[in-house]
C-alpha cells in the first residue's frame, strides 16, 4: 500500500495469485487502481473477459493473469497500460524500463487474435498467450486456406526489447511476418503445437519460415514442432550464433538440410524429424560436434550411416499434405543420429563403408538389432 489511508487507488501492488478466487474480475476495479505497477492474479478460477478497463492502468509494468479460465478476446485497451512510466526519462544502461515489461496470459480459453496493438507496448520484455487453444486461429480446420488466417501481427517487429515470446498450445494459423527479425534481443521464440490423431489440435502456422529470422543473433531456442510449416529452412539460420535448440520436427519443411553449422558454435539440439526433406547431411556438421548431444533427422540424410554403423533402421517417409491439409504421421522409432555424425562423413568417403545403394548387405548388417 501507499499511503496511510489506504485508499484503493493508492494501491500500487496487487498480488493475489493462487488464491483460489473464483467468478468474474468486478466492472469498475481496475478504474480504481489507476496506480498500481504489479498485478498477479495468476492461478485463480476467475473467468469473464479481460476488462477493456485494463487500459486504464498507466502505471502498470507487469502483469500475469495466467492459469485461469479468461474467456473472450485480448482488448485492445492494453495498447494505454503501462503510458505513464513511458514519459519519465530512463537510462540506457538501467535495468528498468520506463513501460510495461511484462504481459502473461498463458493457459486460458481466450479466443479472438493478438491485436495490432500490442506494439505499442514497446518496452515489453516477455508475452506470453501459450494454452489458449483457440487463440489466433479463426478459419475451418479442414477447408480453410490456412495463408489467409492473421497469424501473428505484423506489429510484432516494433517489440524490439522482447526477450520471450510465448505462443505454445494456441490456435495461431497464418505466416510468421518477415518482421520478427526485428526482434534481435529476443531469446525464446515458442509457438509449438499439438495433434490429435492425424489433425492439428493446437497451433497450425503455415507459409515458410522468413529468411529475417537470420537476423535474431541472440536466438536461443527456436521451436516450431508440429505446426504446418513449408519450403526450405533458410541457410540464414548460420548467422543465429547462439542458437542452442531448432525444433521444426513434424512440419511440411522441403529441400536440404542448409550447410550452416559452421555459423552455429553453441547449437547442442536439431529436430527436424519428420518432414519432407532430402540430401545428404551437409559437410558443416562435422564442426558442431563439441556442442551437439541431439540431432533428429530423416531416414533419406542418413543413408551411409544407415547402412553401416546404425542399430536401428527408421522406416517411414515423413510428412505429406492431403486434401484435408492434415499430416500422415512418420512411422517407426525416433532416434538421435547425432552419436554418427562425426563417422557420417569419415565412412560415406572410407574404403570400409558398406555399399550404400546395397539394400540386401545393409538388411543383413541389421537384422540383429531391428
């Protein structure tokens, strides 16, 4: 509290988070806390919709109402939190920002799309809208085209302080704008998915991936599973030097694997496991072998180890649109590759390798481990 009156617009922190509150946040209550900088009301059961009176907290710099049961749409009210810290002068080099930094509305029912006006928020550091399954996504699952669905703002490129964005487990459809490689201090960019069956139950982000994203050096992790993304992996993945993990498993990804590593020290997880990609392991992966534990691929970059040095064969043959836009999941076991990599290249130019357009000789190599 501030002040010895404790008048409720002299409260500046609200934390009620796990309390189990219940019912709906009162009209009126946020016009009341004109004042207040910190709000938590995360992990209640409160539900209704987000007040379009959240805009009226202009001093508010972080926010959670995560983990409740919040229906309706993001307002685009949110666009005035936060306006009154922008005015006071700040220093480069403080650790405070003069705006919001935070806005967490993960696992809800919110539908409705992110509003265009989440870029005024420009000191924000981390959004988060994960576990909303119906967020973003407004077409047929079946018969919509799924490149004229929103997907995510183009307004997403003006947050260029964001350090994590959360979009897990929603119902994002669309293309990933060109502007995200605005976003050079972010760090986490998450919007994996999930299927049911054969058909995409959350997050379904289609087109291909920008070549921009080359531009997010400080990238650490970069994971994009299960959606229905398309075209080649853009060789500017080799300027991302410090990505640790690329999650593209379970996409409509084409082409080669980009000969990029020598651009990626720090890479220790690549996951491009069911897909319809081709080719021959590019010669750069021999040079990440100091970093990388796993490596998920597809049966056809693995011929030459598949026939001499693995244990355990991969049958399937990825991923493959169908007129119901939904995928045909790759059969067999999912393995790590990486422990072959370095021998990859080694036998695939050795005089001992295996003949590898021998099918017979590489069935009998291994029939004892299959």
């Amino acid at each position: 509290m501030d002040g010895d009156d404790c008048a409720f617009g002299r409260i500046t922190l609200l934390s009620l988070g796990n309390n189990n509150l219940q019912g709906t946040i009162p009209e009126g209550f946020f016009e009341e806390l004109i004042n207040i900088t910190e709000l938590d009301l995360a992990f209640n059961s409160l539900s209704g919709s987000i007040p379009t009176q959240t805009g009226m907290l202009r001093n508010l710099r972080n926010v959670n109402l995560g983990h409740n049961s919040f229906t309706g749409s993001i307002p685009t009210q949110i666009a005035n939190i936060g306006v009154a810290l922008a005015t006071v002068p700040y220093d480069d080099f403080d650790t405070t920002l003069p705006g919001t930094e935070t806005f967490q509305v993960p696992n809800n029912n919110l539908t409705g799309i992110v509003p265009s006006q989440i870029g005024y928020l420009e000191f924000l550091r981390h959004l988060d809208v994960s576990g909303n399954p119906s967020l973003g996504y407004l077409g047929d699952q079946e018969l919509a085209n799924l490149n004229l669905n929103p997907g995510l703002p183009a307004e997403i490129g003006l947050l260029t302080r964001l350090e994590s964005l959360k979009l897990d487990y929603c119902g994002f459809s669309g293309t990933i704008p060109p502007s995200i490689g605005e976003l050079r201090y972010l760090e986490q960019f998450l919007a994996r998915g999930t299927t049911v069956g054969l058909n995409a139950a959350t997050n379904r982000f289609s087109g291909t991936l920008p070549t921009e994203i080359g531009q997010m050096d400080s990238l650490m992790r970069l994971a994009l599973n299960d959606n229905r993304m398309s075209g080649t992996i853009p060789s500017q993945i080799g300027t991302m030097h410090n990505l640790h993990r690329f999650e593209m498993q379970e996409n409509w990804l084409t082409g080669t694997i980009p000969d990029a590593f020598n651009g990626l020290p720090k890479l220790s997880w690549w996951d491009t496991y069911g897909n319809k990609m081709v080719g021959d392991l590019p010669p750069s992966t021999v040079n990440v072998t100091a970093s990388l534990t796993d490596m998920y691929i597809q049966i056809e970059h693995t011929d030459v180890i598949r026939t001499y040095r693995c244990g355990e064969r991969i049958p399937g043959l990825g991923l493959h649109p169908n007129r119901y836009q939904t995928p045909e999941r790759q059969a067999g076991n999912k393995l790590n590759w990486y422990v072959q990599v370095a021998e990859y290249h080694r036998y695939k130019l050795g005089s001992l390798c295996v003949d590898p357009l021998s099918v017979e000789e590489a069935f009998y190599r291994l029939t004892d481990d299959v």
